[in-house]
C-alpha cells in the first residue's frame, strides 16, 4: 500500500472532484427492504475501519476549477497528472461494452490491506439486457444527469469503465446497488447506485429524482449520506454515493428487536444535529424511518434517502408523501405542513428504536393507524424510562409549533445522560 504521505498527496490533488481531459470518452415505504449488505469475512479485520476512512472520497470537495488531478483513461493509462479547467470541452461514448465492466484490464498485483470489494455478480449487464428501454424527448432531457456539468460545484467526467464492481449491496425500485472501487489511484470505495430511466418514466417521478439528486449533492453533514457525482448512458443514470460500511439500520433493528436506550439515544442525538443542518439549508426530509437510514463504518448513523425531501423556502407544503406510522397529524388531515413534520418523525423513530415498533401502528388496518395518529393515541411501555418518554411525548405533539425544537432535543436529559464524547456509536447490546 502507498505510504500515508503518498495517500495524502493523492486526496490533495482532488482525484475525484477535477475534470481531467480524458482520451475516450428507491422509493418504496414497505416492509422489509430488499438490501443485502452482508459482511465479507475479509471485513473483519481490526484495520478495516481506517482503510475505509482513509479510501473514502475528500469530504468535502473544494469548489471545482482549474486543479491538477490524476488523468482517468482506460485501463492502460498510467496516470500521468493534467492540469484542466471546469469548463473542459467533452463528448460522451457510448455505453460502455460487457467486457470493460465484468473483464476489466488485468489490475496490478494485488498489495497488503488492499479493501475487497466483493465478487460481482454481473448484475448491471444483466439488467440491461433485460429492462428498461431508451427514453426520447423532454423525459430524456430531463433524466441526461451529469455532474460534470452541473451548475454548482461541477466534478469531473465519469464513466462506468472508471470503476471496479464489487459485491452487490441491494436492490431499489428502479435498480442495484453495488460496491465499486475508482481504478485511478488511490481507488476511492463507493457505493454505485443505478437507476433505470424508462422505469423513472412509467411510475411519473422524474422531477422527484431530479430533485432527490440536486438536493442530496449540494449536502455536507457527516451524518447524511454524501452524493459525490453522478453521470448515465442510454438507458441508465448511475448515482456514486458514499459507502457505509455498516450497512441498513433497518436490518440491526430487525435483527436485535430493539436497541438499548444508550445506542438510541446516541442515533437520534445525531439524526437531530442532521436535521438542524438539513433545516438550516431549507431542506424538508419528510420521510424520516429506519429504512432510510444507514451506518457507516464506525458505526455513525447517516440519512440516506432523499426521495420525498424538497427545498422549500417558504417552509409551507401540502403534498402528502411519506410513510404512513411516520406521518404526523397534520398530513394525515391534508393541511399545511413545515418543517417540523421531521420533528413529528424523530419522537415516532425514538418509540421505534426503544420498543421495536412504530408507536401509532394498528394492525387491523390503515384507517385505523390514521385515527390514532390524529388523536396522537400514544401508549409507551413501562420499559421506556422516563427520561425517554418525556422526549417522546415533547416531540409527540398534536400541535407542530409545540413540538421540542432540535436544539432542545440535543440538550434533553436523556440525551446528555448517554452523549459521548466522539461520535461513534456503541456496539449492539452495549
């Protein structure tokens, strides 16, 4: 492996975010989700943790302009470092061929502590075999996601061919997930997310995925999950997201029943300081639930679904969107909402990490879920200490402008009674 020095030189000559003149150019709110982050034994290491540190991509990327970067050609290149400017002249190529994703270039000898990425599974050629279809007009116009030429903060070009795939990491509605490795030094770890524009088109979402990608790639917040770039071909548009090493929260959830009020509390302490930033930039989650959110290698909680979010300014909206146990009184009775619907969420998420279901859900039917949220029907459990049933309760309330502010919810007493002084999280049953 190349001496940390080295490494750094590398970080700092922004590999991932120039534009260097190169030769060639899930929404859905069931139960459970159909991700399968499963660990590697190869992950099991007690350096692992670092190298991933140390291979995620800058954070955050200084602003694009004219930077040196290491040049990305084909898998031949070697690399040598260009200087170029955002605004470098560029045409796209053709979808890349089966043979330069699932046969890449023999790569040099493997060194020690190099990540594994996993085996792939040759999923991405077999899908696009078999689904979606070329889009034309407006909707192609509207789906053509290139960050390369984004407005703000533009990154360099990027192509399927620029990355090694790894194991698969889940499935959404309108594609996989894979784990993937930059082949240019010093082989960034991402997590590659491919979107099937046809599909886009036929379930009538393409302003909302839009609007999921402009907002997630203008966010900074180390409990957000961070969009690095994203570019697409005929067919597909590909979203390069940071890796969480860690995986679903759902699935801990699921496998533990519920968390002890100590990782609870450390989950929501940041779920609230990422909200208090998300807010801060105008930005409405509006769908806050295990299933959105993710954890990265030392464990740290990020939010990482973005497909109900929106930019609202005004800070007033009445679309309902969202899941149902999540929704808050006033979207359930259709009037105007705010930002504090997310404040609504966050005391729903405390019942749910604390007693293992969501607080207002009825199994006899969605009406009835709806009634009980209307009245906020709330029955906690003995076992919810009563630090943590007056957090739920502040947050639980009818009226939104009564609801806990976030800042208050970061100074609660049980809040402070577990808040450690790093920002990793305990180790289940801890």
């Amino acid at each position: 492996m190349s001496s940390i020095n080295a490494v750094t030189r590398q970080i700092a000559a922004l590999e991932i975010s120039s534009k260097p003149n190169t030769q060639h150019n899930q929404h859905g709110s069931s139960r459970p989700t159909g991700g399968t982050h499963q660990k590697k034994p190869s992950q099991n290491g007690p350096n692992v943790a670092k190298l991933l540190s140390k291979f995620a991509p800058p954070h955050p990327f200084p602003a694009a302009g004219q930077v040196k970067s290491t040049a990305n050609g084909n898998a031949g290149n070697s690399g040598a470092t260009t200087t170029t400017t955002a605004a470098t002249a560029k045409t796209r190529p053709a979808s890349p061929t089966k043979s330069s994703v699932a046969a890449p270039a023999a790569a040099p000898t493997r060194k020690p502590h190099t990540i594994d990425i996993g085996k792939y599974d040759g999923g991405l050629e077999l899908d696009n075999d078999t689904r979606g279809e070329k889009v034309t007009g407006e909707a192609a116009e509207q789906l053509a996601l290139d960050s390369s030429v984004a407005r703000d903060r533009p990154t360099r070009e990027w192509h399927l061919f620029d990355f090694d795939i790894g194991r698969p990491l889940g499935k959404g509605k309108f594609g996989r997930v894979y784990m993937v490795r930059t082949k240019t030094e010093p082989h960034y770890i991402l997590a590659l997310k491919c979107l099937y524009k046809s599909e886009i088109v036929q379930s009538r979402v393409e302003k909302q995925i839009r609007r999921e990608i402009e907002i997630q790639q203008n966010l900074r917040h180390p409990n957000v999950l961070r969009l690095y770039g994203y570019f697409h071909d005929e067919k597909r548009i590909f979203l390069m997201l940071e890796f969480a090493g860690k995986g679903e929260l759902y699935k801990q959830l699921t496998k533990h029943g519920c968390f002890t009020e100590k990782r609870s509390a450390r989950y929501i302490d940041q779920m609230a300081d990422a909200l208090i930033y998300l807010h801060s930039k105008h930005v409405i989650h509006r769908d806050i639930k295990p299933e959105n959110l993710l954890l990265g290698i030392n464990g740290e909680l990020k939010i990482g679904d973005f497909g109900w979010s929106v930019h609202a300014p005004g800070n007033r909206r009445k679309t309902l969107c969202g899941t149902l146990d999540y929704l808050p009184p006033e979207m359930v009775e259709g009037k105007e909402h705010s930002e504090k619907v997310d404040y609504w969420a966050l005391g729903v998420l405390t019942y749910e990490f604390i007693v293992g279901s969501p607080p207002f859900e009825d199994l006899t039917g969605y009406n009835a879920t709806y009634k009980r949220i209307a009245k906020v029907d709330l029955k906690i459990p003995n076992k919810v200490s009563p630090e943590a049933r007056d957090l739920i309760t502040k947050l639980l309330q009818y009226d939104p402008e009564k609801r806990l502010p976030l800042t208050e919810v970061r100074k609660h007493p049980w809040i402070m009674r577990y808040k450690s002084k790093s920002s990793t999280t305990p180790a289940p049953g801890s």
